[in-house]
C-alpha cells in the first residue's frame, strides 16, 4: 500500500487548529495500561495524542508516515517523533504497553497494521482508538474503543 499524503501541503494550519484532547482521556488510558513505560501513539501527526501521553508514560514514541506532520509537532523530552508509516514502525518487538490511534484507524491497511500491533505490543499490552465527534452544540464527545489485536 502506497501512502497518500494529505496532510503534509498544510501541516502548519493542521498543528494550529486540530483540537486538543481533554487530559482525562490520558489518565483513563495510563490507568489500564499493564505498565507506563512506553506507549506509541501511531499516526500522530502533529503529536496532539503524544504530548498528552507523555504526562502519563516514561517515553512515548510518536510515529506519523509524513515527515512534515511531525515538523510541526511541539517538542517534549519523553516524546521520540519517527517518520514511519502504521504498517512498519521500526519499533522492537514485545516493547510497548500501549498503542494508541487518534482518529486515523480508517487511513491503514489494516490487516498489515494489526500485524505490526500484536508485533510490538507487549503480552499484556492494550491497544485503543480515540475517536472525536463534533455535538450539536459544537462540544466535542470523545470516545474510545479496544480492539482486540487478531490473533493476541
């Protein structure tokens, strides 16, 4: 599967406007964590999830597929930004308590993304997806779901 980068042509606009996540939503995340050693945050973009990780676990990787994206990321001492697409992060295996995807799931092939996860992810380790809806009136509703990995 080829990457196609939407993003890159208006990564600065994308890093000023994208809303920010509540750190409620971080907390919950860590508490169900086996461990808070290391998440990644796949598809970070500009690293909205993974600055908000970063407060809960000792180091976050943050990988996105477009390297402008992460250009415009803020910098934090426990987040590692990587270049890399969801398919093939280039992380060790069994080294991450938990994976987090921000509204970007429906960009993978996802077959080949679940096989990265269950790769990367430690025994016990959680993958979940944020998802961020926009209310009638204009507040946003996040939720979030566990996907079991196939085959874990």
């Amino acid at each position: 599967m080829i990457f196609k980068d939407h993003f890159s042509s208006h990564a600065t606009d994308y890093a000023r406007f994208r809303p920010r996540y509540p750190k409620e939503l971080f907390s919950y995340l860590a508490s169900i964590s086996p461990s808070r050693a290391r998440a990644w945050d796949c598809a970070t973009g500009n690293g909205q999830a993974a600055i908000g990780l970063a407060g809960q676990f000792d180091g976050v990787i943050a990988t996105d597929a477009s390297a402008k994206q992460i250009e415009n990321a803020p910098a934090d001492q426990r987040v590692q930004y990587r270049s890399a697409a969801a398919e093939e992060s280039g992380l060790e295996s069994d080294s991450i308590d938990l994976i987090t995807v921000a509204q970007a799931l429906h960009w993978f092939d996802l077959s080949r993304f679940w096989t990265e996860a269950k790769r990367v992810l430690k025994p016990q380790g959680v993958s979940r997806t944020v998802l961020a809806t926009r209310t009638g009136d204009r507040r946003s509703r996040l939720s979030h779901d566990r996907f079991s990995i196939p085959g874990n």
